[in-house]
C-alpha cells in the first residue's frame, strides 16, 4: 500500500485486469476517474471528463501516451492530463503506483481540475 496519505488510496485491481491501450473506470465521490494501461504496461489516471466538453475519456482510444476523447477526438496526455496543442485544457491528474502488479490510486488528485 501506498505510504503517503493511506486513507486517500484505493487498489484498483491488478495490472492484467486493463487490456493493453484500455482503461477501467474508477468511481469516487468527487467524481469518475479513468485508469489506463499503455501497450508498455504503464498506468496513469485521469479525470474522466474531457476539458473540452466533459466526454468520457475512459471510452477513447489509447496510442501511445495520449487518449482520444471519443467525442471530438481530442487528445490528452495520459502524463500530464494536458490537451495536444493547438486545442488547449486539462483534465485533472491522479497518482498511482504499482507494487507487486497491483494497482493503488490515489483519490486525490495531482493537478488539474
């Protein structure tokens, strides 16, 4: 388990439960956050609501380190939450660790909205 702040940590499942370039949808109280899988197995978590007009990013299409909303087909940076220039936003940002293949996120978000 996390060191920081157990309280605001949850595990979410294990590595193997997120197909590769998918996400699985993680329900809080302060709203919806998307965790994805990269094809090299990275995890990252995001807000999940597009800056542009709130699609649900856990349903776009993941390549490489980016989320293509399925609405507008904006893209996101899974790292950092920021929109691809020239569209500009942020969706908020969720730390996660990995330890032993599972997946802990933390609820409380790391930047963003």
């Amino acid at each position: 388990m996390p060191t920081s702040n157990q309280q605001n940590w949850v595990e979410v499942g294990r590595i193997e439960d997120i197909p590769p370039l998918g996400a699985r949808l993680v329900k809080s109280p302060k709203g919806d956050i998307a965790v994805f899988r990269t094809q090299g197995d990275e995890i990252f978590a995001l807000r999940d609501k597009c800056p542009h007009k709130g699609g649900p990013l856990s349903q776009g299409i993941v390549h490489g380190k980016k989320v293509a909303c399925p609405l507008h087909d904006w893209k996101i940076h899974l790292d950092t939450g920021l929109a691809v220039a020239p569209d500009e936003g942020c969706a908020a940002r969720f730390p996660v660790e990995v330890r032993d293949g599972l997946i802990y996120l933390s609820l409380e978000p790391a930047s963003g909205r």
